[in-house]
C-alpha cells in the first residue's frame, strides 16, 4: 500500500481520510430510527433501512488508525481526524485524555528546553538548504551562521535562547512535566508560528528556490474541534459519597488545564456537559469557553498590522490568547443545577454581559456569597456579546436565576437552535428574544416551562422575526405540568403564525395542548413535510379526527405520540377496557392509515399515510402483548414505549435483480419479508423488552444541539458521537 500512494500530495491523503472519517456518520436526512449495534448491524449493502450507505463509528476509527501506521504521510493525514472529536464516557478515558493534551509545560519553556525542540528543525532545514546550493560543499562555519541568522530573526516576547543552545548536550534533558494553571510565556500556536515564520524569511529570501517546510507540532490538541462529557459517568464504579465528593475525576483544575486551551485546543467549536461534572464548570472554566473568538474590535483590524503591546496585566495576555482562538458554535448545559456552576455562570454574566446599571438593577449577587470580584477597571469592561454561538442546549437548568438565565440567552445574537425546556424562564425572556432582528431560530423547545404564559408564547410564535423560520417545535405538556395554551392561543397560532402557516413544519409537539376536532382538522394548515408529531396528553380528541389530519394534512408523518390521548383508549370519562382500546387501535387508526385500501387491480395501491411508529403508554402496550402482523412493541430503555410496524423502513431503490441497493433514492417500503435484516433488528429489540442502549427510541424530547441535528437527531443513538481512543 505505501508504494502506491508514494507520489500522492499530502492534500490528497487529507482528503481519503476525511471521507474515511465522515464515511462513519449516516447522512444528514434522519430516516427517524435508531441505530442498531454497534458494528451498525442494519443493512446497509442490501436495501437498507437508512437512505444512504454508512460506515459504522468503529471501522471507521479502527481504519484511520491502521492508515497512521502506513507511513509518516498518512500518519499526518489521518492523525487530525482521529482526534477530531472527543466524548468522554469513563473517569479513566478522561485521565488518560488529560495524560495526554494537559502534562506538556509548554508555558515554562526554559532556554534549554526550546533549544530541545527549535535546534533539530532549525539544523535540519539549515542542511537542506546548503545542499541546495550550487556550490558543491558548505563549510561548518557557513551553516553555523545560518543557524545564528535564522535564530535571530526568532523575535518570542518572554523567551531568549542563546545562540551556543542551539546544539545542547545530549544528557541536558528539558524541564520537567506539570500542570500550570496560568499562562506565563507564549502559547504553543504563537511559538510555532514564530519559529515557522523566521525560518521562511531567512531561507528564503538568500535561497527562494528551496522548499521550507513548516514546523510539524505533534501535539493533537490543535485537532480537537469536539469535547463532550454529556454521557460522562461514575456509576458503577463502587465508589463511596466521601470518594465522590472529595476525589472527583473532573475537577475545575483539570478541565481548566485542557482549555486552557486556548494554547492547547484553539480549534474547539463544540463543548458539551453534564450533570455528572458539572462542579467543574467554575468562573475560569467558563471564561476560557465562552471568551473565545476575535471581538468586534479584532474583526474590524483584519487586513491591518498589529502593533504588539507588551500586556501589563493578566487579563491583557488572556483576552489576547482567546483572540487568536475560534470561537464556540455549540454549548450543551443540559442538567447542570449545582451551586458551583450557578454561582460562576451568575458572576461571568455580571463581569462580562452586564454593565454596573444592569447589576445595580438586578439585585443579583455577583457571586455565591454576594462579594464582588475586585478588578481593575471592572465599572469600564466593555460588554461582550456571544456571537459564535448559534445552538445552545440548557434543558433541566432550573437553579440559575431568571435574570441570569435571560442575560446569558440574549447574549447570542445568531442563536439557531435553542433548548429552554424545563426550565424557569419568564415571559420577559421571550418578548426580549422577539426584539432581535439577528436571531433566526430553526429548532425551538418550551417543553414544561412552568413560569411561561399561553399569551406569551403566542405572542413570541406570531409576531417575533425570530420565530419565522422554525421547522421543529416543542411545546410539550403533560398532566403534572399541562400546556399553558388555551384554546384561543392555539387558534391564533394555526391561523397567523409564519411557523404553521409556511407549511414547512417536519417536528411538532403540541401534546396535553387544548385540541379539538375542529383546531386539529379545519383550523391547523396542511403540514405536508411534518415527519414526527406529539398529540400526547390530550384525552378528548377522538382517533377519528386524528386520522382525518393524517390522511388529509399531513400525510408524510411516520412517528405519532398518543400517550393519555382519546377517549377510545381508555382515557376518556367512560371506562374503557385494555381488549376494546386496541381493537380501537388498529380498526380507528393503524389498518385505515397504514394499509393501502382494497383494489382489484394488479398494482396495488400505496397505504394513504407513512405511519409506522405509536407512542403509547406502557399499560396499553402490555395489554396488545406480542402484537399483531408485523406491528410489534419496542420499549425503551426508560419508561417509553412504541408500536411500531418491524415490517416497515427506509431503504435504497434497489438496482438489479440481486436486490443490491443503490441508496440514492430512499423510499418508505411496507411488507419487508421476515428474513429481511432490518426486521430482524427490529424484532430482536422488541424481544429485549427494554434490555436496550439508551439511543433506542422515536420522538426525542431533547434535543440535539452539539451537531445540529436538532429534534429529529438523538445525541446517543442515531447521531452518536466518537468515544475517545488514544492511539498512541
């Protein structure tokens, strides 16, 4: 293999590798079903249950793995994309991430220690140039002064290598490995781009002829556009409440030590957390996330000089070090209520969101005790606005304050995708949100918002340009915490909404929302792209008229939620028994809308709906037992539970005769045969009887925000993410 790809440009073997990477997540239209194994058992040669062909998650690791073995040219081309995203899921696999990213002290870098790394690369390029020369030899003395030229034009701030360090003593060993906690010396990207740049200049302009290759840093921080702790967990691990408060594995000063990161990880676009570590997200930890990125004022200077400024306090080097970085595009705080991270997140918002006026008028501490932080020049700060960000998950975050909470929201002028679900967001929030003229959102959850009103959600849904665009919203409800619609706001909504009345909806959840016949079936608009809808909670709409909005408007949708839903069953005011609510169930709505109408004719006509997933509660799916044909019971690894139709399933338009699929026109095929393998699947997860992965499921309630998958995209199932695996 290494003599084949010999001559192949470095460009090229980036690009196999970057397909070898992207060859392990399915394509970007969700076919709405989870993925099935680990080695993605579900067909993907034969008509296959996905629209297009993909690799699983592993081979495509364990393939760019093998290719860093070929040869230093595909080392370097697939190394980036081994380290391209980061989960964290054991406490081990984050020590060894640590071992690895966090334990080179770069920021002392003493006079010996950069000989060790400049003096090899600065004499290797020296050689090379000499040899390049026309003359037939180059003495010691010549090569020695153009080590000492190029040496020279190495201008570092805080570091002054002597010339006679440049060739140390073998036995002189560098300075030795330890966390540090501030910065004190230039970051490693500024070291490396100096270093690269003095080479350049001096090689080139006496020999312009002579290729300089840059310096090749082997650190893979610099690779990391993806650090997720949102399946991070100790549990299981026999550990004791004392060892689990007072010996953490995540801890403020080991995630600080990885972001800080700006020298370490200054391509990182994508940070994920957890409930499980959230005690790490302290002030510093949220300044190094959500301080990255050029400002306004770095913006503006592009194309212009800089004149270096020697920094006279910390604050100075640490705002510089985050210019140099990309910002944030995603954040997920899902879960994340103790005190540490409530009481860093309300003094970021007070130090960099808010003006002295905002925090006077707030009555907010500035900190868990109420002290301010004493800064120099904190009244003059100026105001920083988050504007990388544009998806932002903060479902279940019910200890941050209102105020905090709205400050940070709006905060991020370009936000797409926002998750406020179960949370203590007020109405001020959304009539705030209403006002900007930049956000655009997509997705959109107001699941259980106990503090929201019927009349400001309308209000935000009507009139906000913010709200024109939504193709996925939840607004679910249940019994303990029902929608805070009334009959008049739903209206209202339907009628005048952009968001319904463009028609362009493919996710919606208006579950334990006041329906009737008449909302439902004359009053909602045709929603022909609606792929997943949410009727749950809402025990007087008939399945009569559930069908009718089916068949007649909305045609297209696979997954249906009818948890505590109709009268017919069972959840109505007469009593209805287990036996008459799921014949209910298949002569009202899944034999009328999943199987095609009797015909004589030789090509059968196609069922009216692309219904093939019910969301039921978990008495009635005990009460149809094994099921009936191919519609079969899969529950899930919580307290949910589905009918679905095993026999149903996307697959590729077949090619031949052998059945082979093509995958580039996917189509919804009923009446797969038994030994089809995505039946199979199917059937193997509805006689595990919940004994499945927690990626298992149809119609998420949480939603997606760290690929931009939003609703229809399950962070751990369909859309999972790459587990960290050191290859040394």
């Amino acid at each position: 293999m290494h003599s084949l790809v010999a001559g192949y440009p470095q460009e090229l073997l980036s690009t196999i590798c970057a397909r070898v990477y992207w060859a392990g997540f399915p394509p970007l239209i969700s076919s709405l079903d989870p993925l099935l194994g680990d080695g993605h058992d579900a067909p993907t040669h034969l008509p296959s249950s996905f629209p297009q062909a993909a690799w699983s998650e592993s081979i495509s690791r364990k393939t760019l793995a093998f290719l860093c073995s070929v040869s230093r040219a595909w080392y370097a081309a697939a190394k980036p994309w081994l380290w391209h995203r980061v989960e964290v899921r054991l406490p081990y696999t984050w020590l060894a991430l640590l071992d690895v990213i966090a334990t080179e002290d770069w920021e002392d870098l003493t006079a010996e220690g950069a000989a060790l790394v400049v003096g090899p690369f600065i004499r290797e390029i020296t050689h090379a140039a000499l040899a390049a020369k026309p003359t037939a030899s180059s003495s010691k003395e010549e090569a020695e002064m153009l080590e000492r030229r190029i040496f020279a034009s190495l201008s570092l701030p805080d570091i002054s290598i002597p010339p006679e360090l440049l060739s140390p003593p073998a036995s002189r060993d560098p300075s030795p490995r330890r966390l540090r906690r501030q910065s004190k010396s230039p970051t490693r990207w500024r070291f490396m781009r100096s270093l690269s740049d003095a080479v350049m200049t001096v090689i080139q302009r006496e020999q312009p002829e002579v290729y300089v290759p840059s310096f090749q840093d082997v650190h893979p921080g610099r690779h990391v556009f993806h650090l997720n702790f949102n399946h991070f967990r100790t549990v299981g691990m026999r550990r004791s409440v004392d060892e689990g408060i007072h010996r953490r594995f995540v801890t403020d000063v080991r995630l600080e030590a990885v972001l800080k990161a700006s020298r370490e990880m200054p391509n990182l676009r994508v940070f994920g957390a957890t409930e499980y570590m959230d005690g790490a997200l302290t002030f510093p930890v949220l300044e190094e996330l959500f301080m990255r990125g050029p400002t306004e004022s770095d913006a503006s200077a592009r194309g212009r000089s800089r004149i270096a400024v020697p920094h006279t306090t910390p604050e100075d080097e640490d705002r510089d070090r985050w210019a140099q970085c990309s910002a944030l595009e995603a954040v997920d705080l899902t879960g994340c209520v103790s005190s540490v991270f409530v009481a860093a997140l309300t003094e970021f918002v007070n130090l960099h969101l808010r003006n002295t006026e905002q925090r006077r008028l707030s009555n907010s501490p500035f900190t868990a005790g109420g002290a301010e932080r004493a800064s120099p020049g904190r009244e003059n700060r100026p105001l920083v606005t988050l504007r990388g960000i544009k998806r932002l998950g903060m479902r279940g975050t019910k200890s941050i304050p209102a105020d905090v909470f709205s400050t940070f929201v709006l905060s991020m002028p370009h936000l797409t995708h926002l998750d406020l679900s179960c949370t203590r967001i007020t109405p001020d929030l959304l009539s705030l949100l209403a006002k900007s003229s930049t956000v655009h959102l997509h997705t959109l959850s107001l699941e259980r918002c106990t503090r929201l009103t019927g009349e400001s959600i309308r209000s935000f849904l009507v009139s906000a340009p913010a709200a024109r665009h939504i193709r996925e919203l939840n607004l679910y409800g249940d019994g303990t915490f029902p929608s805070p619609l009334s009959a008049e706001d739903v209206r209202e909504i339907f009628e005048t909404a952009p968001c319904f009345t463009s028609r362009s909806l493919v996710y919606l959840d208006v579950s334990s929302a006041p329906l009737d016949a008449e909302l439902l079936t004359k009053v909602l608009p045709p929603q022909p792209f609606l792929r997943s809808l949410g009727l749950a909670h809402i025990p007087n709409l008939e399945l009569v008229h559930i069908r009718k909005f089916l068949e007649e408007k909305a045609a297209d949708t696979e997954v249906l939620t009818l948890v505590g839903t109709s009268p017919e069953l069972g959840y109505g005011r007469e009593r209805v028994s287990v036996r008459q609510a799921s014949l209910s169930l298949h002569t009202g709505l899944i034999t009328p809308l999943c199987r095609p109408p009797f015909s004589l004719s030789a090509n059968l006509p196609q069922p009216p709906t692309r219904l093939r997933v019910v969301e039921l509660s978990i008495p009635l799916l005990s009460g149809l037992g094994g099921g009936a044909g191919s519609w079969r019971v899969i529950r899930s690894k919580g307290g949910r539970g589905w009918y679905v139709d095993t026999g149903s399933g996307w697959i590729g338009a077949a090619s031949g005769e052998d059945g082979q699929g093509s995958g580039d026109k996917p189509m919804l095929a009923r009446d797969l045969p038994v030994g089809h393998p995505w039946r199979v699947e199917l059937e193997n997860l509805a006689n595990a009887n919940g004994n499945v992965s927690s990626g298992v499921g149809w119609h998420a309630r949480k939603m997606e925000v760290l690929h931009g998958h939003g609703m229809l995209g399950r962070e751990d199932g369909l859309y999972g993410a790459v587990a960290f695996a050191y290859q040394g």
